[in-house]
C-alpha cells in the first residue's frame, strides 16, 4: 500500500472517530434539552383528570393538560360541549354534552373534587376553581336539594 494510500485510510478513520464522538455529543445535548424542556413543561402546565357522570350508569375519564391556572371550566370546555350562564357570583354549567340541569326533576351538574381519599362537594364555581396539578374532578347528574 501506497503512502498516500494510508494517509488517506488514517485521515477517513479519523474524520469517522471525530462525527461520532460529535454525534455522541450531541445526542448528549439533545437528552439534556429534553429533560430540561420536560421540566419547564411541568412549571407550565397542570394535568387533570375530568370524570363525567351521567347519573345513568355512563361516565367518561379524560386527561388535560392546560397552562397553570386554568380552571375546572377550562378543563371542561376540552372535554366537553357545555352551556354555560352567567351570573354575578360566577358562570353556572347548565348542560354537559347534551344532558341539561332540570329544575323539576332537582337533577343538575354538581362538581367534586378527590382529596383525601373522598370526594368532596366543590365550594365554589367551576370558573373560579383553579385547576390543582395531578387532581382528579368529576362532574355528576344528581339530584340536589339546599
């Protein structure tokens, strides 16, 4: 083999040992990228999950992700179509996906949320209800009475 030859082979290997490692790094770069993006994610976003119980033995489970301090309403609107009215106090769910409050029957849209190993009767409106990382909430068709 010619002396140009090797030097030729010697310069292909190393210029293949040299993409590598910068390949290697960079890849590298892109994991810490990830991670660090992953956790900025979490700083930015809070996931829930949404239960709607029809009161007829139907429900649905879905999962959000929405910017930090979005409320139960928000959460709701991306799961489902809903009516809404307006009031001084705060915005009233009137209908879930077709399923309408009824005054005569006493059967409306009540919201809970799980702590501690319970659900529990929100205390206030959906819309003022900020949505807490990690939660489970649900919406049931009940009968109520105050």
């Amino acid at each position: 083999m010619d002396r140009g030859t090797q030097i030729a082979i010697s310069l292909t290997i190393v210029a293949i040992l040299f993409s590598s490692f910068a390949l290697i790094h960079s890849q590298q770069g892109i994991n810490r990228v990830e991670k660090r993006l992953n956790e900025l994610e979490s700083l930015l976003l809070v996931k829930a999950e949404i239960i709607i119980d029809y009161g007829n033995g139907t429900k649905t489970t879905s999962t959000v992700e929405l910017p930090k301090n979005s409320t139960l309403l928000d959460a709701l609107r991306k799961v489902a179509v809903t009516e809404e009215k307006k009031f001084d106090f705060g915005i009233l769910v009137e209908s879930i996906n077709g399923v309408k409050n009824n005054p005569s029957t006493k059967k409306f849209w009540i919201w809970y949320i799980f702590q501690n190993n319970q659900w529990k009767m929100g205390q206030v409106g959906a819309d003022q209800e900020i949505l807490q990382n990690n939660a489970k909430y649900k919406w049931s068709y009940e009968a109520y009475s105050s």
